[in-house]
C-alpha cells in the first residue's frame, strides 16, 4: 500500500526554513518521496490553521518513515526545528 506524508505548517524563521527546504525535497526524492501537494492553495474548514502545507507520496508507510529517519532528513530538519512550527504525518493510502 502506498502512503502520504502530510506536513502542516508555520515558518517563524524563514531564512533556516529554506535550508530545510532546500536540503529536505533531495531526502524525500532519494526515498523514494513524490511531492503532490507543496504549499499551494487551501482552505481550513477545521482545525488549527497553517499556512503552509505539504504532500509527498511514498511507496509504502515504511519508506516514508525511514526517509523520516534517514541522515539526510535529519539533517534538514535540524533547521527546521526552532524555525517553525509543524504536525507531520503518514497515512496508508487505500489504493
């Protein structure tokens, strides 16, 4: 079963927040990671409200997870965290 990585959040540092960004996309792609969503257009209908939201799709829950886990991810999120706020989950997908 494939799976989706969704990622909602607030950037309260924009400069270390695009190094995550600009270290993040190439550790998602070597994953295996697919973007389908990236901080496009959207509409909260609940919930607490962030303006940047982002989708990759994986291959499984597995490899999303171990991309999570991954040196390369760890890395980017070393600059993220301190530089925004977030909530990142994994989904099966049921296809």
């Amino acid at each position: 079963m494939g799976a989706l990585w969704i990622a909602h959040v607030t950037v309260t540092d924009t400069e270390a927040y695009g190094k995550y960004a600009e270290l993040a996309g190439p550790a998602i792609a070597k994953h295996g990671g697919e973007f389908i969503a990236r901080a496009g257009r959207f509409v909260q209908l609940e919930g607490k409200e962030r303006p940047r939201n982002v989708v990759a799709k994986f291959a499984s829950v597995e490899a999303a997870v171990d991309c999570y886990n991954s040196p390369e991810y760890q890395e980017a999120l070393s600059h993220a965290k301190g530089a925004s706020e977030r909530e990142l989950l994994v989904v099966e997908t049921t296809d």
